[in-house]
C-alpha cells in the first residue's frame, strides 16, 4: 500500500505455505521508484499527522488495535499460513501486536519533556520532545505481525509517519494489518507497506535524507549492513538483531519446573525466536535427571502444519534454516554430542526440523557460537557458578538470558553479572508492550516497547529563556 492506494505492479512474487511447498498467493513487487513515492507521500502528510493532538492520534491507534481483535481469527489463520508456527501461537502474536498499538496509544499522550534548575541568574531551562519526521522499518518473518506494530505503535503515537518494508516471505500478514489501519482511520501516507526485493527498496530508505530513523528486527550480518548504509544521512537507527541466550539452571532448582521453562524458551515458535535458550547450561548435580525428563518432554511433541489443532511445532519458514539446524545436529554428533528426537509416523516436507535434544554439548560445537534458529535444544553440563558466568557471556550476542536457581543471593549476583538485555529469573516469558525489549553487544542498538520505545522517534530539545527578570 502506497500513499493509500494498492499498487498493482508489473512484478508479483510467489508466496508458499511452508509446511506442503504450495502457492498460497502472489502479491505485487514494488520497485525502487514505489519507494521514492512513499517517501514523498511520508513527508507530505508528516506535518499534518504531527499537528494532531496526541489524544487523537491514540484514539486511531486504538481503533487500529480493535480492528485487529474483531479479526483475529482470520489474521491469525492468515499468519499461520504463510509463516508455519502453530495457529494458537498466531492467536497469541495477533492479541500480544494489538498491544502495542494500545500501549503507543496512551504512551503517546505522555511523551514528557522536562524542566531543568537553571546555572544561569534568572533563566529558565527547558527540554521538549518533538517527532523525528519520516520513518522506516525493516521487518523480519518470524514475528510478521508484532514486529509491524511494535514499530508503528511507537512512531504513530510520537507523530511521526512510518514506511514498512516486510519480509518477503511474509508479506500476506503485513498488507492485512495495513488494510486495518486504514479502515482505523490512519490518514494517506501516514503508514505505508511495500513488498519487494530487500535490497532494492532498503537503498532509497538508507539514502534518503528525508527518512530520519530506521528501525530493523533481523540478522546481526544484515543490521550491521543497514547501520553502514544509513551513516551516509547520519539516522538515528534502532537494531534488535540475533539472540544467543543462555538458559542456565542451578542444581537447587525444583526440576520439573526448570524443564517446563526450557521447553518454553527453546520451543515457541517451534524455535524460530531471537529469544530462543541456545545454551542449557545445566549445574552437574541434577544433569543427568533434567536430560532424562527434558528428553520425555520433548519426545511428546507433535510436529505438523501448523493449521492443525495439535501441532506444537510447526515447519521452519525459510529451507535456509532447517539445513542450518540439520548442520549443527550433523556437527554436533561428529563430535560426540549425543542425540534424541519427537518421531512422527509421516513424511513430512524439507522444511519440516523434528524437535531434537543434543546432550554432553562441549564448547567446540557449532550449535554453542551459532545462533539456532529451529528446534534443537543445546544442554551442556556445567560445576560452578562462576564457570557458568563466563561461558554464558563469553559471546558476541546479548539479547536475553534465563537464570533458574532458587537461591535469592545467587539470582541477584547473576542479574548483576550475565551479559544480556533482557533476563528471565524462574520464568521463560518475560515480553510485553511495558518493557524495554533489546539487547547488548552485538544484539542490537536501541530498544521497543515501554517509553523508551517511544524515544526512538523522538528528538531532543533543550531551549534556554535568558534572564525573565529583565
């Protein structure tokens, strides 16, 4: 959608349902000059987008969120269909993007500046928030619709226009959401979607002056990227890129609890998460006993399209990603790891990972430097606490992180202690429209959700009022 208007395009790309390898539909592929268009149509409806009062903007965000609960069913079916994860969890990703929108809606009406006690002799010193301009985000696959509205909600609700160029493999979703916000009421080009090729719509987004943020969710290759493109205009740009987490658990830990958290943090979205436990580092007293019941859990899981009612694990989107998790399992035997897997009485597709524990997980393996996007639980025995500290933070990503002890002391110390943005202690769900979601290091610049969210789209000005006395 292009200044309010579906662009038909001399080009339409194949979408697959990833599970059967069938066309589901074909969608226009826009071009670089659909971009520039876009662009142009940002800024022209920037200003007036801006002039609304904040209260306004949110009631159209919240319409926009409402539009999504009275579809939910059919986005989530919509959602299912082109990216393979189970239809609850689409449910789940539908009501949990609706939130944000909420969120933005009231967070907008506090974007707060502030007053600072002057250092000057009668002066009076004030900083106010103002809207970036025009915004872009670059969305990835694997959250089709949350990731669209975690961005939006927060640069609608700062005043400001946004562009979102989608996955290409799943665009369905994102021209869905996009129809509902302009039955919502979001003026013309205030929010557009275009579909196409990565490179040849990122350029005019990087090299536009006229496009003052970006905002990417994605690979860490591909962020790095897009962070040297957009220093040529100097951006302000915000990176979530890939995630590594660690999943540590303590030998004081109750184990049937520990395993119910594991299989959460590795299994959602049948593994495809940035927040996804890479690293089980499991302490050696209960090593044994937590691999024999993790082993029993993850062998109830049933793989399938993810349509249907049973299905915990769906098919991996992209092939890319199944033959990377087949290679890390492949690597990690060769080197001794050992293996299990859910058995499933079909054949199923080339997409399709069987979810798999590897165990006596060492160092030296892919499965430990690499992220693991699939369904494949890494578990690597550990002694002491500071052993486990330097392995989890020895990598150069530091999205999230999940502590299981029940030693208060401990928990602490590592809150202190683990390198990561984001950390669970006892629990594997942690994300929501209030927190501050990013990471460290290599993980990203930035973060969404919560105010700070807001604060990507927003600029910083400080006026000083010279002597009022005069």
């Amino acid at each position: 959608m292009v200044d309010g208007c579906w662009v038909a395009g001399e080009q339409r790309d194949v979408v697959i349902d990833p599970a059967t390898g069938d066309e589901l539909a074909s969608v226009a592929r826009c071009t670089a000059a659909d971009m520039n268009v876009a662009i142009a149509a940002a800024e022209h409806a920037a200003a007036a987008w801006r002039g609304l009062l904040p209260t306004r903007r949110g009631a159209i965000l919240r319409s926009w969120a409402s539009l999504m609960y009275d579809n939910s069913e059919e986005l989530a079916i919509l959602l299912t269909s082109e990216q393979g994860k189970p239809l609850e969890e689409s449910r789940h990703e539908v009501a949990y993007g609706a939130g944000f929108l909420e969120w933005f809606a009231a967070e907008g009406e506090r974007a707060y500046g502030e007053t600072i006690p002057s250092h000057k002799l009668g002066g009076l010193l004030q900083v106010r928030m103002y809207p970036i301009g025009v915004t872009a985000a670059i969305t990835p696959w694997n959250f089709p619709v949350a990731m669209i509205t975690r961005k939006a909600g927060a640069a609608l609700a700062a005043g400001c226009p946004m562009i979102v160029k989608p996955a290409p493999e799943t665009p369905l979703s994102a021209l869905a959401v996009a129809r509902l916000a302009a039955r919502a009421g979001v003026p013309r080009g205030v929010f557009q979607v275009l579909v196409g090729n990565p490179i040849e719509l990122s350029e005019p987004l990087l090299h536009d002056p006229r496009v003052r943020a970006l905002s990417f969710t994605g690979s860490t290759e591909v962020g790095r990227l897009l962070l040297r493109g957009a220093a040529d205009t100097v951006k302000k740009v915000s990176l979530e890129l890939g995630g590594h987490a660690p999943f540590i658990v303590f030998d004081d830990v109750d184990l049937d609890k520990a395993v119910k958290g594991a299989m959460a943090a590795k299994f959602a979205t049948s593994g495809q998460d940035c927040l996804a436990a890479n690293r089980i580092y499991v302490q050696s007293g209960i090593y044994d006993a937590f691999v024999a019941a993790f082993a029993a859990a993850i062998a109830r899981l049933t793989v399938g399209h993810g349509l249907e009612p049973t299905t915990n694990i769906g098919p991996m989107t992209k092939l890319s990603v199944a033959n990377k998790c087949r290679m890390q399992i492949d690597d990690a035997v060769a080197k001794g790891a050992r293996t299990s897997s859910a058995r499933v009485s079909e054949r199923l597709g080339p997409n399709f990972v069987l979810p798999t524990l590897l165990s006596d997980v060492t160092d030296d393996m892919l499965i430990v430097h690499e992220e693991t996007f699939g369904p494949v639980a890494a578990v690597l025995p550990f002694a002491s606490e500071e052993e486990v500290v330097a392995r989890a933070n020895a990598n150069e990503m530091g999205l999230a992180g999940y502590v299981y002890t029940d030693d208060l002391r401990r928990a602490l110390r590592l809150s202190e202690r683990i390198e990561c943005g984001m950390l669970g202690i006892n629990t594997p769900s942690f994300t929501g429209p209030p927190i501050p979601f990013g990471g460290w290091k290599q993980s990203g610049l930035g973060r969404e959700g919560s105010r700070h969210g807001l604060s990507e789209y927003m600029e910083l000005k400080y006026v000083c009022f010279g002597d009022l006395a005069a």
